[in-house]
C-alpha cells in the first residue's frame, strides 16, 4: 500500500509544480541575450512593460565597446572579452529604452509595449 500512496501523492506534486511552471513565464522575468561582436546583435529587444528584464550580454569581441550604458536609467556595465555581463531592470511603463557603448557609435535600444 506504501508505494501506490508514494506515487500518488509524486503524481500530485508534480501536478502542482506543472501549474505553478506555466503561471511564472507570464509574470516572470523576461529574458534575452545580445551578442556583442563589434556591436549589438541583435540591436532591438522587444517587451512587456512592468515586468522585469534580464538581458545578457554575451561579449565575443568588444572592440570598442568597453562598457554598455544605459543613460535614461543611469545604469552601465563594464563589458569584458570572453563573458556575459547581465543586466536586470523594470521597465515602469511603455517606451523606448535605449542603450550604447561609451562613446553612442555603437546602439540598441529594449522596446517595451
């Protein structure tokens, strides 16, 4: 009798944790990556707003982007050679987040909706 209540109450578990999974992907944290190699690839990063934002920056080659720079929020990450740098923020409302390397040559921008 032991183990049919160990897989019934396995299966039950499972059965919430499946419900909980597909509720946190609506709410959760956004996720994306840009590759920089002599740029940001891609350059455009489309989400929702007031939900959080994780984007990572996976640096091939930085060439002159030594750091990224998020002047509207007053936020910016060195950017290395060979590692992923993440940053995470909300997006508070709708709008055009835009973001560049030190010098504003090289661009991309998060669009919230």
């Amino acid at each position: 009798m032991k183990p049919t209540l160990t897989i019934l109450a396995a299966i039950a578990l499972l059965a919430g944790a499946s419900a909980q999974q597909s509720k946190t992907p609506s709410k959760g944290v956004q996720k994306a990556t840009i590759v920089v190699d002599n740029g940001f690839k891609p350059d455009t990063i489309n989400v929702k707003a007031g939900r959080p934002v994780q984007i990572t920056f996976d640096t091939k080659h930085k060439a002159c982007i030594s750091s990224v720079v998020f002047a509207g929020m007053n936020l910016k990450k060195p950017l290395t050679d060979g590692k992923k740098t993440v940053v995470t923020f909300t997006p508070k409302k709708a709008g055009t987040y835009a973001f560049a390397c030190p010098m504003k040559m090289m661009k991309g921008k998060v669009v919230a909706k």
